[in-house]
C-alpha cells in the first residue's frame, strides 16, 4: 500500500502538546489529526483514514494503554506510539503486549519521534520518506 501524505492521529490531553507535535509533524510532510483522549482517538480511527497513532498514556476517559489495546482489536497493523512522563519497565512491557510500535519518555524530542514515525510507517506500508525532511 503506497501513502501519498500519511495522516497521523495525535491523542493527548495536554492541548499544548497536542498543538506542538501538531506543527511539527505537519512541517515535515504528514497529515495531522487531533484528539483530546482516547474515547476521542477511537471515535476518529473509526471514521477517518489515519495511518500511525500517537498517545498519551495518562488522560482522562481512557489511558493510551487501554486505547491501544481497542485499536489493535479492529486495526491489528495499526502503529500506535505511546508517550508518557512516567515510563519504567512495568509499562514498557505492558505497551509491548499491546503490540505498541514505541514507547517514548516526555519530554520528547521532535527528531526522535519524527524518525519512529517514519520507521513505523516504513516498516507497515512500506512507505518511503524521501519527501519528509526534519
């Protein structure tokens, strides 16, 4: 499956955040989409094209873990990227079980999400990002 512009679900409480990784993805070629927590992020998966997940694990409604989970139940090849202040190996591994492409510690630099993302999408639709540049 070849993507002309991926589109990319941000899900994370922290409208900030959400605004910040928005404008940076965007900059460097994907589609964006924005919710506000994971009953959000469900809904707009259900009704919209989108391509990578990226999630907060701590939010109101539904954690990024248990969003996770959900998605990979319709969308098994679904990459979901999860992001957290308060990694440690407990939910390292439990976001592996989940079939989680990723797990980043915040703060998270831009490049290094920006360069999963690009993997992420490579490795599930074997799409190139010879036209993204960081």
């Amino acid at each position: 499956m070849q993507l002309e512009i991926p589109s990319l679900l941000i899900t994370d409480d922290d409208e900030d955040l959400r605004e910040t990784l928005r404008e940076a993805l965007e900059r460097r070629g994907f589609r964006t989409l924005a919710a506000g927590d994971g009953e959000q992020a469900l809904e707009i998966v259900q009704r919209e094209p989108v391509h990578l997940l990226l999630l907060d694990m701590y939010m109101p409604r539904l954690s990024g873990l248990e969003t996770i989970r959900r998605v990979k139940q319709a969308f098994a090849d679904l990459p979901c990227i999860l992001m957290t202040a308060n990694l440690d190996d407990r939910l390292a591994e439990e976001a592996l079980r989940a079939r989680a492409f990723r797990v980043f510690s915040k703060p998270i630099r831009v490049a290094d999400l920006a360069g999963s993302v690009q993997l992420a999408l490579q490795q599930t639709y074997g799409w190139p990002d010879r036209r993204l540049h960081s």
